[in-house]
C-alpha cells in the first residue's frame, strides 16, 4: 500500500510541478466564474422558476469546458512515460500493474476536484451577499456535486484508456475527447430525431449526462445513474487494466 500511495503523490504532484497545471487552474476559475456571472445575469434579467444552481449546471458553458478540460488533465498519464522511456523503469519498480493504474486514475481525480472545489464558494458568497439561496435545498448541493463528480471520474477513466493506447499526447487527448463526446451525445438523440419511441427515449435517457444533472441539481436522487456511472468507471478501469498488460508484454 506504501508504493501505491508514493506513486500516487508522485502523479498528483505533477500536477503542480508542471506550469500546464496552473495553466488548467486559472483558466477553469476563469471559464466557472464567467459562467456563474453569466447564470447570475441570466436569472436577473428574466423570471425563471429554476434557481441558480440550476442555471449554473445546466448551459453550454459549463458542459463545453467540462467535456473539454478532461482530455487534458488524463492525455499525459500513459503517454509521456512511453514517449519519454520512464515506463520501463515504472514496469521494472515492485509496484503492481493494478497499483500503476490506480494511482493514476486517482491522482486525475483528484486534480479533478481541486479544479472544481473554489466553485463552492461562489454560491456560498452569494448566498452572504444578496440572502438568496442558491438552491431551495441543500440536498440540490450534494445531488449536484454529486453527479459532478461521478460524470467526471467516469470520463477521466476514458481518458486515462485513450493514454493507455497511444504514445502522443495531442492523439490521447483527441481519442479521449471524441470517446467521451460518442457518449455524451448518445443521450442527445431524441433531440435529434422527430417524434421518438418512448423506447429510444427511455434507452438514451439512460445515457443522458445532461438529464442527469438535471434531476440530481434539483435534489431529486435516482440510483439509477448512480449505479451507471459507478459500474461503467470500473468496466473501463478493468478493461485499461488488461489493455496495459497486453502493451507490456509487447
């Protein structure tokens, strides 16, 4: 267990050892302070039944950044040790290959949450500055953050398959975003076809990240994308495992 946790604070520090990770820092705080000023904006200009967590989570300019940022925080992981030749001495250290994977994975996750943990304390200012609740619940709180995080550990998992196969970073990071919108716009294809079955909606629904986040930012909680979410993250894992094992033994 010791090694797992040395490599995964050696991955996680890289992070912020690398001007790329400030770089990502900065303009996420940009892009979700643009986009909370924006739903702020929006809400004000207009009566609207939703609330402004609602508002935060559900436009274009926090799904874009979001699907985007992703590619870029897991295109390194596997490719630069196979470009640089530090695999060799990774696949010779007395750490298992699960371990190797793992560490990885976390440490993207866990940057992950340290990009989106200051988005927290806008709705917190707004709550002291104006009296108004972000949302009606606190419950709306953990639903959304919730299903944030689970949306985002699972298209990290994507990424860090994308870095598995391929030595360049730039083709990780383009597998991983093109992966990750095949899923994504799978839940968008009843917008696309006239007059769905109530079959294919039910089937896309499924899929649906954006629907998702809906419901769980209104505090309603379904197990459903829960148990989705959870097992598609741990057949990807299971499948990068095999995958880097094959790649080892070439």
């Amino acid at each position: 267990m010791r090694k797992f946790f040395v490599q995964f604070k050696r991955e996680l520090a890289f992070y912020f050892r690398n001007p790329l990770g400030y770089i990502l820092l900065f303009c996420h705080l940009f892009v979700v302070g643009f986009n909370f000023h924006f739903s702020v904006s929006a809400l004000n200009m207009t009566t609207s039944r939703i609330n402004l967590l609602e508002a935060f989570f559900n436009t274009v300019l926090f799904w874009f950044p979001f699907i985007l940022i992703v590619p870029i925080i897991t295109m390194r992981l596997f490719s630069e040790e196979y470009k640089l030749g530090t695999i060799e001495l990774l696949l010779t250290s007395p750490i298992r290959d699960i371990e190797i994977i793992l560490s990885k994975y976390l440490a993207a996750c866990s940057f992950f949450v340290i990009l989106w943990m200051p988005s927290g304390f806008y709705f917190l200012l707004f709550w002291i500055y104006t009296g108004i609740k972000p949302a009606e619940a606190p419950g709306a709180f953990v639903g959304a953050y919730t299903m944030l995080m689970l949306q985002g550990f699972f298209y990290i998992s994507i990424g860090l398959l994308s870095s598995i196969i391929t030595r360049n970073q730039i083709v990780a990071a383009t597998l991983a975003f093109v992966f990750i919108c095949c899923v994504f716009f799978i839940g968008l294809i009843t917008y696309l076809i006239p007059n769905p079955s109530v079959e294919l909606r039910d089937l896309t629904s499924y899929f649906s990240a954006i629907e998702h986040m809906a419901d769980f930012s209104k505090g309603y909680f379904n197990t459903r994308p829960i148990l989705f979410y959870i097992s598609s993250i741990l057949f990807v894992l299971y499948f990068c495992f095999h995958l880097f094992q094959t790649r080892r033994l070439i």
